[in-house]
C-alpha cells in the first residue's frame, strides 16, 4: 500500500454524509452482521454466506474485511444514522474473484429500505474511492430480480454492460461500469 493510502487510511476512518456515519466494519459488528447477512432480502439477491453464529460472523469479519482495509485502505464500512447511531447497513468497495474492476456493494436492514439511506451512503463510498484511493473505475454487480439495487447503481452513475458469472456463484449477474 502507498504511503498515501496508508495516510488516508490511519486520518480517514469514519466518513459522514448528511445523515449517516460510515465506518470500517470491526468485530463489534459480529451481532449486526449475523441480523442482517441472514435477513431473507440478503440471502435472496446477495447470497447465504453461512454465517449462523456470533463466532461465524467474527470469523468472517477477520477473514474478509480486515485484511482488505489492511491491503487497500478501504472495504466494508457499517452504515450509522447520526439520529440515534443505528446500525442500519453495510456498504463498500471490494475485490472480488472474477471482476478486473473493484466493485461497489451496498445491503440494508429492510426497515430503513425507501429512505435514500443507500444512495447517500453509496454516493460518499464511490467519492471516497475515485477522489481519495485514486480509483479510475468502479464496478456493480446485481441479480436480474434486484430492480431496486439496478435503479441504485445506474443513480450512481454506471452503466449495464454485460452478464457475469463469477467464482463460486451459480447465478448470472448483471455487471455495471463507471464510464
């Protein structure tokens, strides 16, 4: 990592939109990420990542955001209201298997669906990697059945470009690309 983004990283933890903190995700967020990684939406248009315990989702906290923060700078950040600090989603860029451009990815309890929440924190995360990390390209990924996240992801800019498939994923999803 440059000494940049390793600057950038240590200053810039915590982001704030109008009306959501945004953080790394941690091990304190084991609890939130059991709820919302087995919510039916999640495991419909995401994926079942097998997380059934409080200990599975630490494992997959430590396995699979933290050593992205610590290669990239950024990744998986919680999702806080400012009225409140509830925990209300996850958001972030990722390398994924499978795609040349690092994608953006987003998923909401569903009680804070329709309120704008994703779309502000995804509008900050996509600033945040091309202004601060130097990104040139972002990528989105979606299930066919996912209109809600389809309208997200073209709100934010990128364009349908073809079907994928990616590592360990039956399923064919829709990619998106920033132009």
């Amino acid at each position: 990592m440059s000494l940049k983004n390793q600057n950038l990283q240590d200053e810039n933890k915590f982001y704030e939109t109008e009306r959501l903190i945004l953080r790394p995700m941690n091990l304190e967020d084991a609890e939130f990420i059991l709820d919302l990684y087995n919510r039916p939406k999640f495991i419909q248009y995401i994926g079942d990542r097998y997380i059934r315990t409080i200990s599975d989702a630490e494992n997959y906290i430590q396995k699979r955001f933290l050593p992205q923060f610590e290669k990239l700078g950024f990744g998986n950040y919680l999702m806080l209201t400012k009225d409140g600090h509830h925990k209300i989603g996850g958001i972030g860029i990722f390398e994924r298997d499978g795609l040349d451009v690092v994608d953006i990815g987003f998923s909401l309890l569903e009680e804070f669906e329709g309120k704008g929440y994703a779309y502000e924190a995804a509008l900050k995360i996509k600033s945040v990697g091309m202004n601060d990390f130097g990104l040139t390209k972002l990528s989105a990924i979606t299930t066919k059945e996912n209109i809600s996240s389809q309208k997200l992801i073209e709100k934010l800019g990128l364009k349908f470009q073809r079907f994928v498939k990616i590592p360990n994923d039956p399923e064919e999803l829709m990619y998106y690309e920033t132009e």
